[in-house]
C-alpha cells in the first residue's frame, strides 16, 4: 500500500485527470486484449502505487459512463478571472504626481 502523504499528492496533482484519463485508456485496452485489467498492468504502464489508489474509481467512472466529481469548488474558475481582471487594472495604474 502506498503512502498516504503519497495518495494526497497523487489526488492533488496538476495533471490528474489527463493520468486519470490515460488510466482508464489502459484499462480499456488491457480489457479488450486479456479480458481484465490488473495492478501489475496499470504499474507496467508507468502508474506508480499512490496514482492507482488515488485515480482508479475516476478511471473506472469514465469507462462506465458515470459522472465524474468536480474537483474544482463553485465559483473558483470566476474567482480566478476576477484576480487577474484585477491585477491587469493595477498594472495600468500610473502613480499621482507629487
């Protein structure tokens, strides 16, 4: 089993859906091919320990059809925009003249 502190970075990473995604194409393949996808399959794929525990059950959802969870909370994608709206005002802002 791999370390939590190990599952919790996996979880975070930046690139987790794209491996999610490539996760859930190796299980597909390793399916069609050998009838089962295995852990010894997803390691020799290049998935370490941690990326299996942590993406399996959303690699799973997206070959069955199901809804992924959204990662991101409500409103953060607006929040974001409305810090760099902001920062791009400051940038333009000329100081006063003393």
């Amino acid at each position: 089993m791999a370390a939590p502190s190990k599952i919790a970075a996996a979880r975070h990473a930046v690139d987790r859906s794209i491996r999610t995604e490539r996760m859930a194409q190796v299980m597909r393949d390793r399916e069609a091919g050998d009838g089962a996808c295995t852990f010894v399959h997803l390691a020799a794929a290049g998935f370490t320990e941690a990326e299996i525990e942590a993406y399996r059950d959303d690699a799973r959802a997206l070959l069955s059809g199901r809804p992924v969870p959204i990662t991101l909370p409500a409103g953060r994608v607006e929040g974001l925009a409305l810090v760099a709206q902001a920062r791009s005002l400051r940038a333009r802002r000329v100081p006063a003249p003393a």
